[in-house]
C-alpha cells in the first residue's frame, strides 16, 4: 500500500494519501476533489534496511572508545568533545 503526497487544485491542500489498491483516485482528504497531482517526495533512508539498535556492541566513537566509556560520548561517531 503505497502513500502519495499529493496537492490538489480545487483547495490548494498537500497532503499526504494511502492508496489500497492500484486503480484507486487520489482523492483530497479536505474537500473531495479528485482534481489532485502526485508530488514527488524524498526518500527514506531506512528504505529495505533491517532496523538496528543504536548504538550497536561493536560500534566505537571517533576516538576509539566505546560510546558511552569515554567522556562525552554522545554515540557512533561522537567525537567525544574534541574539536578537529
């Protein structure tokens, strides 16, 4: 079930629609009106992914140490409050 963005020009509304099934209108969720167009959106990054716990047991910050170890490791790829 794909979600379209879409702005209809009856009311000027972008929203966003779920679509059941592949012959379905896009219809505007404000006024009715299948007078809408698909706009494109941006993707996700976690699109086909396995979502993973952060931060991982081997996942080290940039000085080395294990988030967490060192003084103001915020996580993976914390510089620890050094400035480069």
């Amino acid at each position: 079930m794909p979600i379209y963005e879409i702005a209809c020009r009856a009311c000027g509304c972008q929203a966003e629609v779920l679509v059941l099934t592949a012959d379905q209108d896009l219809v505007c969720p404000t006024c009715g009106s299948r007078e809408t167009d698909k706009l494109m959106s941006a993707t996700s990054t976690l699109t086909g992914r396995e979502a993973t716990a952060l931060p991982g047991p081997k996942d080290t910050t940039c000085c080395g140490s294990a988030p967490g170890q060192a003084a103001g490791c915020a996580g993976p790829g914390s510089c620890c409050g050094k400035t480069f």
